[in-house]
C-alpha cells in the first residue's frame, strides 16, 4: 500500500479499531479533511542524532508521516526561519507548534460530546487542521479557533479557505479565551495549560464544557473535562486516557536543559532511596499523582561518559531538580538542589498514592472557579489536593497560585 489513499485507509481503520472514533460524524470528518493541505511539511529527528530534519512534500517519507496517527512537529523555536535553514542541514531548538496526533485529537472529539449545533473555542489553532474538522461537523459558523502565533493563524485561514472553510480565526493569547464570540458551549484546547483559565469559565454557556490538557511541566498527560454551572464553578473528571501537548508560550520558564546547566555549581542534598525511579516516570501509573502535588517535572535520562551508572534526571520550570541513580550493587541514590527537594516532594506523594490504594487517574477530578482550583478524588466534596504547586490560574498569571478555603468534608491536604 502506497498511494495517499491507501494511506488514508489504514489511518482510518487506525482510529476505529484503536476504539479512538465511534461517532459515525466524526469518522466522516477525519475520512474527508486531507492532513496532509495542513501539513505540507514537518521536521522530525533521528534515534542518538542532535537537532531536527526537514520532512517535506512529496517525499514518500512525509506521505507517510501525514497519513499517520502521530503527532507531527510544524514549527521550531516559533519562527518560519528554521524551515528554510532545515534544507540545508538540521536545526536546533525547541518545538512551539505541531499537527497533534490524530488518534488524540479524536478521543479528545469525541470526549468534549460536541453536538451538531454547538458553538466551539479551540485554543490553540496550529495548522488549522483540528479547526477543518470541526468545521466538517458544525459548520465554520460556529467555529472559532485561536492562536498566539499570527503567522500560524495566517497560514492556517489559507489552508481553512482551500477547503472552502472560512470560521471565525484570531491571533489572541488562549488564557484569556476569546470574549467577541462568548458564550461558547464548548472550549476545547490543543495546547498544555497549567490550569483552568477563569475568563473560559465566564465564557462558557450555562452546562457548557471545558476540556483542558493540564500542562504540569513533564508528562503527566491530565486532561480534564469540566461542566460549567451556574455558580461560576466548572467542575469534573480527568480522561481515563493519557494525552500530552506542548505548552503554552510563556516567558520565563527554564526548560530542562536549563536547569541542567546550572546545576555543577550548586549544593546538593543526596542521601539513599527506596523508590526506584521507574515507578515515578511511569505515566501509566503514579506520575499523574506525583504531577498533581509537586506541580509537575520534566524527565531526561543521560549516561555519564565516565561510566557511572546512568542517570535520571527530573527538573521543574523553577530551576528545582533531582538525579537518581540505581548503582550496580542496587543501591538507589538521589540528588537534590535547586529552590525545592523535588524528590522529598515525590516520596511524600508516592506514601499517600499508596494509601489511597493507587487510584488511577480517571478516579480524579478538578474543580475550578476564576479565583482558585483544587483537586477531589470520586467526588468533589472529597478534596485532596489544595497544593498552590499543583495548579495555576493562568487568566491571573502564570506564576499566581490560589488556595482553596475549603469546607468539604473528608479534608486531607497534602499540599506541599
Ligand atoms: C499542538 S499545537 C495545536 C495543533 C492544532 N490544533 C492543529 O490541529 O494543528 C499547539 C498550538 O498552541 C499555540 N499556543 C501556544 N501558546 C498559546 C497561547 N498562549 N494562546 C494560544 N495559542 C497558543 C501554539 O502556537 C501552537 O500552534
């Protein structure tokens, strides 16, 4: 099979029989919306080689990348430059803008429960290729998309007409939602946000819904889908599924390999420890937990040229971070420095996970307000999470944090 339609065939068995796309609506939509108008090119990287590669059309190999169910990089270091220097050999940098993995953005579809008349916001807008689906299923009419990146949008509202769709596009920054077209019945984001902005819930309709990926600085990959009430409160459930974007852009964040360089200069705490790293940097299992209460970390593993044993290394956006390393007699070692003790922070979660009998994450959920949020497990009067390092409302800052004043029952604060 090698022809962009045989191509188009496997994908769509893909997605159906990977159980992502049930809603006959929503297959028609991914059967007809050609990926490949809004991903005329992409960049990719190789196993053990630094920097990006350019992938485009009509290679055989961006044939297949588009017809694909993962997740394509569109833009480095939020500038079109890169894609001209990529032709003459790879770049460096950092991804600020990507297709999003198809078989992701129908579980997200299909979850958010998108109704045919229904008005939809979505935050961040990238090619254009999620908006063309939702136009397939609503109408333009009723599609407003969003994007920080006024180059991006630009490009996106060319590739939307080519198609004959025309919604509603705007270069705005997402945290502050998009009060011309309120109310909204849905607000659906493509983007990792580190909370749920206020001025969505003011935007959206009376039982309207929110879904929101929780950007908390590594991979925890929470999605929350929240229903708006008449109190001003949104509240619901984390997806049972797993499911990661990029961040949003915003000043001032280290990213890993910041906190990496600075750390030989500094003080580190290091003592032994009894819980492996596997069991942290396990997305199927604990990490989520371990996000929700320490605010979230990125992972990077490395092996030392002077062959140590190798290393993991978790950092969070403030400079924070903790090296644990299993030494060939087993005995686990962990470093700590940076503001934080991210490790005594994870440790202290794992004991609680454990004793809350390592509920999985669909057993979670998230209540927020425009002036705090806060974390419940099966139900929303049983809060269990308050921690000002696990959320942030990003409609008031991105750094700002709201504690909840709390008077539901069975209070356990773990916040740390
Ligand atoms: C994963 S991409 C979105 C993919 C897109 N839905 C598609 O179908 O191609 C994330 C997008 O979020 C955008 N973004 C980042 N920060 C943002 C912000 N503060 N407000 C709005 N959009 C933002 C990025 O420019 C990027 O294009």
């Amino acid at each position: 099979m090698t022809d962009i339609s045989s191509l188009r065939v496997e994908f769509l068995n893909e997605l159906i029989e990977g159980g992502t796309v049930s809603d006959p609506a929503w297959l028609a939509a991914f059967r007809d919306i050609p990926r490949e108008t809004f991903v005329p090119y992409y960049f990719t990287q190789r196993p053990n080689q630094p920097g990006w590669l350019l992938v485009e059309r009509p290679s055989r190999e961006w044939l297949e990348g588009v017809s694909s169910s993962r997740a394509l990089i569109t833009q480095i270091d939020g500038t079109d430059d890169n894609v001209a220097w990529a032709r003459t050999g790879r770049v460096q940098g950092v991804a600020t803008s990507s297709s999003s993995a198809p078989s992701l953005m129908a579980l997200m579809l299909e979850a958010a429960d998108i109704h045919d008349d229904h008005r939809v916001l979505e935050v961040g807008t990238g090619t254009g290729y999620n908006a063309a689906l939702l136009c397939h299923r609503l109408g333009a009419g009723n599609v407003t998309s969003i994007d920080i990146d006024t180059d991006l949008v630009h490009r996106a509202r060319e590739r939307l007409a080519a198609l004959g769709y025309f919604p509603h596009l705007a270069a705005a920054d997402g945290t502050a939602g998009y009060q011309d077209r309120a109310p909204f019945d849905r607000i659906i984001a493509t983007v990792g946000i580190p909370g749920v902005p206020g001025a969505w819930i003011d935007q959206t309709a009376l039982g309207g819904k929110v879904l929101v990926p929780l950007d908390l600085a590594g991979s925890a990959g929470l999605m929350a889908l929240l229903t708006v009430n008449s109190s001003g409160t949104a509240q619901g459930p984390f997806l049972p599924d797993y499911g990661a974007f990029m961040p949003l852009r915003a000043k001032g964040h280290q990213t890993a390999m910041d906190v990496l360089a600075t750390v030989g200069d500094q003080d580190a705490d290091i003592r032994e420890t009894d819980l492996p790293v596997g069991q942290v940097a396990n997305a199927a299992a604990f990490e989520f937990f371990a996000a929700l209460v320490t605010g979230g970390f990125d992972t990077l593993g490395f092996t030392p040229n002077d062959g140590g044993p190798p290393e993991t290394w978790l950092t969070q956006p403030d400079g924070t971070w903790a090296c644990h390393t299993t030494h060939p007699n087993g005995t686990q070692i962990v470093r700590q420095g940076g503001p934080g003790r991210l490790w005594d922070n994870i440790e202290t979660a794992h004991r609680t996970w454990q004793q809350l009998g390592q509920p999985a994450r669909s057993r979670f959920g998230i209540t927020a307000t425009p002036q705090a949020q806060w974390i419940w497990l099966d139900t929303p009067s049983n809060v269990l999470i308050t921690s000002p390092a696990a959320l942030s409302s990003p409609a008031h800052g991105l750094d700002q944090f709201h504690r909840h004043g709390g008077q539901e029952s069975n209070f356990l604060d773990i916040g740390l």
